[in-house]
C-alpha cells in the first residue's frame, strides 16, 4: 500500500513513531495510503532543517526569493491537473472544483512574487535637525502552518507563499485526511530552485499540532480549522509567546431580497450551498428570505435546483459535487439532518442515504433542503459543514440583517438585493468579516485579505493579502544622525522635534 512520508531538508523522510493515519478513497470508501505520524522529535527535526536554512534564506535578495516564486508558480500551472486529480482522490471534491483549489493557490503565489515592492519599508528625510527616520519588515524567522482538509492547496498556498517570500522558512503540517498535495507543493517548490530546508511538511495529529505550538524556536503559527480547535491554537500559541492567527467555523448567510433577481439567486446559491459537499468555510448553508412571497418562491426555485443536482464520483465530469471525506462526517452530516428534523424545521429534500451504483460504500450525501429554521434551533447555531441548505424566514431587511450580525460565527455574509442603498448600508452594518453584494462566497482575492470576525477568527492579523506580509514580518524603525563638529552638551530630557 501507497505510504506518504513527511518531507524535511528537500527529502522524503519515513515516521520512527510506527503510528499511521488511513487515507481514504472517498469515493469507494476504501483505504488507499497510509501517512505516517509524527512524534516531537520529528517536529524537531524538521524545525533544525528550517533553522539551517534560515540565515542564508533570509539574506537571500526579495528579488530572488521573487524569481523562485515566479517559478514555483510556472511549475504550478504545468502541473494543474496532476495536482487536482490527487486532491480529488483524496478529498473527495469533482476535479474542476479542485482545480480552482489550487488556481486559488497559485493566485497567492503570484501576489508573494511582489515581495520586492511588499516587503519595502518607509523613509522621512529630515524628521529633525539632520535626522532621518525610516523602517524596514524584518522575518520572523522559522514560521508554522496547519491547515484544514477541505482546501489541501489554496490554504497551505496562502500561508507559506507569503511567509517563505518575506524571507522565513516553514514547517506545515497539512491535514491527516488528503496530505499528498502538500507534499507534492513542497517537491515543486525545491524543484523551482528553493532551498532544501526552506519548506517543510510534517504529518500528524494533535501530538504533533501540540509539538508546533510549545516550540520554542517557532515565531509564528497559522492555522485553519473549527473555532473550538482554533480558540485552543491561538491561546496555546500565545501562551508559548507566538504570533498566531487561527480561522475557525462559520456560518454563512445569504440575505434574499424582495427586488432581487430570483433566478440569479438561486443559481447562485445552489452552487454555494452545495458545492464541494458544502465542506467550504466560506459556503453558504443559510438562506435568510424578507417576507413571505419571497421565502415561498425562494424554496420553490431552490428545492427544483436541488433535486436536479447530481452527486457523483469525483471524476464525473458531470456531478456537480462528490463525496464528503469521510464516514464519520458523512454521519455527521446526517445526524445534523435528523436533528434538524426533530427540531421542528420543515425537510423539504432529504439527503441522507444517498448511495451510488457501484460505490455503495462512498461517502456521499445528498443534498438536504431545510425551510422555516429558527433561530434558536441547535442546527442553525452549529455548523454543519455539508450539503444542506437551511431557511430562515423573516419579515424586514432589518430583522434579516440581525440574524449573521447576532450568530457566533462572522466568516461571511451575502445580500442579493437590486437596491443599492439597502446593499451599502448592510455591507457598513453588518458585523460580519467579509460580504458579498450579489456575490454568494466572498472570498477576496489573492491581493486582498481573508479573515473573518467573532468566533471565525482569533487574532487581529487576516491571511494573504498585504496583512499576510503584515503578520509573517515584524517591523524595525530606525532613527540615525551623522553629527558634524560640536559634540555639544548631555541632553536630560527627552528629545522633540521642535
């Protein structure tokens, strides 16, 4: 059977702990590979081969730490397919949907090819009598990523493109369920002329998660995942004296408008809600409709759109979406809908059970389609994480708006309205991290930055984008002064600029 290994100091690199993880097939439900898992001393050993790689990374010019990225990127993008067909096979997403996984990965990459003009500092000639003041971001040093299953490429993409480009070297440790794209991202950025050392991957649980948090040569930790796993990363982190910035859940709601365009809107969400098995922090499983007419032909067109999805395997280039990655999500998911049930919300379309010819065994749910959610229903204040759409009814944009603002996730948010007031004065009201006006999964672009708000996110920095630079650098000021002649006298008090 396939095994992947850890990858330190440009080479592949076998666990001594004699503990594996199973990878799946999600598709047939099968054991495809084994990946071993890391004890501490595998973390350690994969922190001295950054350290090693340190001083000269970090003295290497932004310029050509730029052309390296700029290759990494090419080699990116010769490699799009290959690379999608592994995640798919491992997560369980279609190919397509892979494939923008990691075209989001290679848009991260392309804005950490600026580092020259990003990582430049400020400069005041003459802030005092023959004094310049100017600063300049220095790296951190050796930095740490650990990233979530659902986005095998874009998110370790997000995390170590920026902090690599800023002159750090990096430990990730990818998830346990799909950690073969990782590793094939740090063989192609060695094979673009990075440094052996410079990009690390390391495999593991929470042994090894906790090993990343309490070591002391770590300056800073990215992360993704729950916000319960998140809060414990973060203060952890901290605690250990790191920088930390850790996304956590979410739960995304599309506001539906009486002026809006239905048709477009369903389209829309159908695709946001569904996609990817809804295994998106940034999907969108809570439709909120103002007023009764509009909620009555919302889940009319939405509950039509749904029963015509089709669920296949993850190379049907037909299905619209695939399996979840594992069984105990599958069980998950559906017992999330079987709560939902006896909650007292209306199942219109019942997903679970879903099987197909020939993969009997998958890990597939159907879509799920729930109306007349409450607020106070166990089902809408959790994630779920899967293909289920949820309806909340409401009367008035305002009691619509409250609904996201009040929630204890504040990851994202989306408005389908034609009114463009009502869209800008939600988009300032909200209080909700990111927002989508007739756009259902506001993701921001490569050259923005992504984070959300509330339980979402613990931390003040977001990720990529100029506050990615921000967070994988610290900033130095300098103060000089060339005295001529006269010394002059001690000076007691503190100095001004008079």
């Amino acid at each position: 059977m396939r095994s992947v290994h850890h990858f330190i100091s440009g080479k592949s690199v076998e666990t001594a702990s004699g503990r594996f993880g199973d990878i799946y097939n999600p598709n047939t439900g099968e054991v495809q590979a084994k990946v071993g898992l890391a004890l501490d001393a595998e973390v350690d050993m994969a922190v001295e081969a950054a350290k090693a790689a340190l001083p000269g990374w970090m003295a290497t010019n932004p310029q050509r730490r730029a052309r390296i990225l700029f290759k990494f990127k090419d080699l990116l993008e010769q490699n799009i397919d290959e690379l999608a067909e592994l995640l798919s096979s491992e997560h369980g997403k279609v190919v397509a949907d892979s494939k923008g996984d990691v075209q989001r990965g290679i848009d991260v990459v392309e804005f950490a090819c600026g580092i020259p003009h990003l990582q430049k500092g400020e400069y005041t000639e003459g802030a005092g009598p023959g004094i310049d003041v100017y600063s300049m971001r220095q790296p951190l040093g050796v930095c740490a990523g650990i990233t979530p299953f659902n986005f095998p490429a874009m998110i370790p993409c997000w995390m170590f493109a920026v902090a690599i480009a800023c002159g750090n070297t990096f430990v990730l440790k990818p998830s346990e369920k799909d950690p073969s794209v990782p590793v094939r991202l740090a063989e192609l950025f060695l094979e673009a002329g990075a440094p052996e050392g410079v990009l690390n991957v390391v495999h593991g649980d929470k042994m090894s998660v906790d090993a990343i948090l309490k070591h002391p040569d770590i300056k800073a930790v990215s992360f993704v995942g729950s916000s319960d796993i998140a809060q414990y990363v973060y203060s952890t982190g901290t605690a250990h004296g790191k920088r930390v910035q850790a996304m956590g859940g979410a739960k995304n709601h599309g506001i539906i408008m009486p002026d809006c365009n239905m048709e477009q809107a369903v389209k829309d969400i159908v695709g946001a809600a569904y996609g990817s098995a809804g295994e998106r922090c940034m999907a969108l499983p809570v439709a909120v409709t103002v007023g009764k007419k509009t909620g009555d032909e919302f889940v009319e067109r939405m509950l039509e759109a749904a029963q015509n999805l089709k669920v296949g395997i993850s190379t049907d280039t037909d299905a619209h979406y695939g399996p979840v990655v594992s069984a105990a999500h599958k069980a998950k998911v559906e017992d999330y809908i079987r709560m939902g049930v006896e909650e007292g919300a209306e199942l219109k379309l019942d997903g679970r059970g879903h099987t197909l010819q020939g993969h009997e065994n998958g890990f597939f749910v159907g879509p799920s389609l729930f109306d007349h959610v409450k607020p106070d229903m166990r089902t809408y204040k959790e994630e779920i994480f899967g293909p289920v759409l949820q309806v909340v009814r409401a009367e008035t944009l305002e009691e619509a708006a409250a609904l996201p603002s009040n929630h204890q996730y504040g990851n994202g948010v989306a408005i389908f309205t034609s009114d463009g007031r009502a869209a800008r004065e939600f988009a300032a009201q909200v209080n909700v991290g990111m927002v989508g006006i007739n756009v259902p999964i506001p993701v921001p672009v490569s050259y923005h930055t992504f984070g959300g708000w509330k339980r979402s996110a613990f931390g003040d920095t977001n990720q990529h984008g100029p506050e990615g630079v921000k967070f994988w650098t610290k900033i130095k000021t300098v103060t000089q002064r060339w005295p001529e002649g006269d010394v002059g006298d001690q000076a007691f008090i503190i100095p001004t600029m008079q």
